[in-house]
C-alpha cells in the first residue's frame, strides 16, 4: 500500500472515530508554532501511541515527524559501502507516511547545517537535501537524528484534528526529539499531558 493511501486511511480513520477524551478544544493559534503532538489513548492504526514535532509552514499547512518510533534499520544497512554510515550506531527513525524513501536529518545546534536546510526552532534544523545529509553523516552524526518520512497536514487538517481531540498539544521541546531512548515516552508525555503540567 503506498504510503499516500496509508496516511488517507489513518485520516479516514481518525475522522470516523467520536470525539475524544474530556480536554478542552486547542484554539487554532495554539499551532501558530512549532508544537510537540502526543496522539490521545482512544488514536489508534498509524498515529497510535505516537509523540510528533510539529511546525507550520505556509498557507494553514503543517510538516511534522514522529519522533518515537524507531526502526531496526541502521545507516550502515541502508548504505554498507558507506564508511561514515557504518559507524552511526543509532536507529533510522520512521517520520511519517509519506516521504518515506527520502532521509531526513534533524540536527541540534547553533548554527544551520547549510544547504537547503530550514529552521525548526532556534537550535534544531531540518536537512533534506542529500549532500547535506551526507555531509552530516560524515561530520557530524553525533548531533544529528535521521528520520525517513514525514506527516504533512493540508490548510486547517491539523487545526481541525486537534478541535476533534486527536492530539494532545504541548510546547516544543528539542530534548524529546533527541532523547537517547524514545521507550516510555508516549506513556509519560500522556500522563504530563492529562494532568495538566
């Protein structure tokens, strides 16, 4: 199944689903910046259990990657005749259903990674372009997740989604996409979420 029709069908789903839990509406202004997304308990199929980053871009739109959902795949799988890859010991991370052949790299740090990379957030970028990522790899993997696949939301889909209760909402926060282990932290970003802190 192409990961176009995955995505429709996990939509399709959440739509189908009543409205959630008993948290107040986000109002749209809340998405005006980059957000951390914690799918609610009821959320199942694709975005079950899963913790996102999430930023607008332009026109209502928003990109965003699921940053708790490792994969078994290494760099130095996806490229063994790579010698930097081989030495990234860290997990490729699933990002979303679309895009899903195309590495990402989200890099923490001060100062943009160059090439066509783009802003997140004030120390956290976003490198697409493959010379970039391969310069990344070879330089500077240490401060560096590389994520395969995106989410992307039309204008007003996730304004929308959150109004229907899908998602829990909270304050961007870099540390949760690069922290070392991702177990637990769906559990725990719920738990924050629920009881309000």
């Amino acid at each position: 199944m192409s990961s176009r029709l995955v995505r429709l069908y996990a939509l399709a789903l959440a739509c189908m689903l009543p409205a959630l839990a008993a948290t107040p509406a986000v109002r749209a202004a809340d998405l005006a910046g980059p957000v951390m997304l914690v799918a609610k308990p009821e959320m199942r199929e694709f975005y079950g259990r899963t913790v996102l980053f999430a930023r607008p871009i332009a026109n209502g739109q928003h990109v965003g990657f699921i940053i708790n959902r490792p994969t078994p795949v290494t760099l130095g799988k996806l490229f063994p005749d790579h010698a930097p890859s081989q030495k990234v010991v860290d997990p490729v991370y699933l990002g979303g259903p679309v895009y899903t052949n195309t590495l990402f790299a989200l890099v923490h740090g001060d100062l943009s990674p160059g090439g066509r990379s783009v802003a997140l957030l004030d120390n956290l970028y976003l490198a697409s372009d493959t010379e970039t990522v391969d310069r990344i790899i070879e330089h500077d993997a240490a401060h560096a997740r590389f994520i395969a696949g995106l989410v992307a939301w039309q204008p007003g889909e996730l304004d929308q989604e959150v109004r229907s209760g899908f998602w829990f909402v909270l304050d961007a926060d870099v540390d949760l996409v690069f922290r070392k282990s991702t177990d637990g932290m769906w559990e725990e970003l719920v738990r924050r979420s629920a009881s309000g802190i």
